[in-house]
C-alpha cells in the first residue's frame, strides 16, 4: 500500500511523494502497517515521486541508506545542500549520522511515471527535519509536534506509542560534510564491491546480485536476508518483479536477467539503539562458483 503524506514533508509543494513500508517504521508516522512483518533492526521503506520532486532537507541520529530503484537520483548534502552527486538506477549511498541531505528524482520523462527509492535507516526510527521545514508543513495543514512527527486521530495503541517513544528525541547535532565526503559515500551498483557497515550493535551489509536468464544462486538461510528486485524476474518459490520484496530466500532463479539488492544484517531486532558512527568497508564481491552467485 503506498500512503500519501506520510512523512511530515510530503504536505510540502515539491516534497509529494507516496511511501509503502516494508519493515520497521516511516519516521515522523506511528501507525504504518509494515509489509514484511517484523523488523531485522532497521526501518525499511520505498517512496515513489515524479520527477523534480524529492524530501526536505534532514539528518539522522544513524547512518540512512538509499538504493535508487527505477531512476536517478540527485543527492544533495552539506550544512545547506549546497553539494550534489547523481545516483543511477541501482546505486546505493550510505549519508553518515548527522550529516544534513536529501534527494531529487531527476528522470528526464512524462511526469506521471514516478521514480522509486528504498531507504534504509538501522535503529531507532528519529529524524531531525532543517530548519523551517516543521513551520512549513504546518502552514499545509500538517498536524504534528514540535519535532515533526504525525498526530494521528484518535488514541494511539501500545506499538504506537512504543515507536512515538524511540521518535522523540533531542534535535541531532549537525556534521558538516565536503564534496568529496560525498563522493566517498557512494557505491555504484557495478562497481564490484559490497558495501558493508560495522557498528557496536551489529552489522549491516548491501550487495548486488546479477543473474543471466536460467541462472540459479543459493543464500544462506542462517543470515538475515531481504532481498529487493531492482529489474528482471526470479523466483525464490514465489515469482518477483521488479519492485518486488521478500524476506529470507534460500535460493533465486532467473526467468529473465536480473538484478537484485540483498541486505543482510545482524542488528538487534528491539531497534532501541543508534547506528551513528559505524566503521565503514567496501570490498571486491566474492567470485562465485559456475552457477552460483553470491
């Protein structure tokens, strides 16, 4: 289900979007339904705009993830989003905690066709909006705190208030980034490398799997597993598309060629904690025997 103005910003000419839970929560929003059940320690979503239009500027108490899905993406980042980097279908950038940024669909085509991206934010569910961003949706007609979380009509259930409590807390304090901080962040999807984040609390880890037609890849069902179809076919016992979501696959065929995101991860599944300065690695992907890929 993709929800209109589920995110404080989306009430923003410029900033609409829809967004559909997977997993976890969409900050600023107690009462989305997650599609994939249970959370393995990070909040997962996909929010689909047309083009030119994108988020408010924010940061993180954690380290958030973008993987763009059907289009490009303009990046900006710094104190004011005064640098810009462009992310192609694929692509994934890891913005570390405290940095301020936000993102733009940039695809050149007819404005009905919406871009998609998933983000990937480990931890508790907190967003500290720049300022004017609050005050603004307000003036739309938002209903929200001070912080910028969603009011919901009515009483609030226990898991409600569970994620309000991890939500509310102090404003992030802000970290400046360079230019080339930027480009450090990014991992080109055909860049032959992982990208891998460390923390305290656990790990997380992104790769991409690539499968010609009739090719067949097996996973390790022990490790925390959701894999995302960026384009082609497979079928993991059920039959994905592009877009398409699954929890723990033991194994992908190919009905077409294929490229799929696998994010793996050992974090706790409580969300009670910051993923805020994890230790960062990127490392060439492993060669996979004959008919294999890992």
């Amino acid at each position: 289900t993709e929800l209109d103005c589920a995110l404080l910003d989306a009430w923003m000419p410029g900033h609409e979007r829809t967004t559909t839970l997977l997993m976890g929560h969409i900050v600023t929003n107690t009462n989305s339904v997650p599609h994939l059940g249970d959370a393995y320690g990070y909040n997962l979503t996909y929010n689909a705009m047309a083009s030119q239009k994108g988020n408010a500027l924010h940061r993180h108490p954690s380290t958030e993830i973008f993987v763009n899905l059907n289009a490009p993406f303009e990046f900006a980042y710094g104190k004011h989003g005064q640098h810009k980097v462009t992310l192609q279908v694929g692509d994934a950038i890891a913005v570390p905690a405290g940095v301020t940024h936000s993102y733009k669909n940039v695809m050149d085509g007819h404005p009905s066709q919406p871009g998609r991206i998933l983000t990937v934010l480990p931890g508790r569910p907190s967003i500290t909006w720049d300022d004017g961003v609050v005050a603004r949706a307000r003036k739309m007609g938002a209903k929200c705190s001070d912080t910028g979380i969603l009011i919901p009509e009515g009483s609030l259930g226990s898991e409600a208030l569970a994620a309000l409590a991890q939500m509310e807390q102090s404003p992030t304090a802000e970290t400046d980034a360079t230019e080339e901080d930027g480009k450090a962040y990014v991992v080109r999807h055909d860049s032959g490398s992982e990208l891998r984040l460390e923390s305290d609390d656990g790990w997380l880890e992104l790769s991409w799997l690539r499968l010609n037609r009739g090719r067949v890849a097996e996973l390790d069902p022990r490790v925390e597993t959701v894999a995302v179809v960026i384009y082609g076919s497979v079928c993991c016992g059920e039959n994905l598309q592009a877009l398409d979501a699954v929890k723990q696959p033991s194994f992908f065929s190919a009905a077409a060629d294929s490229l799929v995101l696998l994010i793996k991860s050992s974090l706790p599944h409580d969300m009670d904690f910051f993923f805020g300065e994890p230790r960062r690695g990127q490392k060439r992907l492993r060669e996979a025997p004959a008919g294999l890929a890992s």
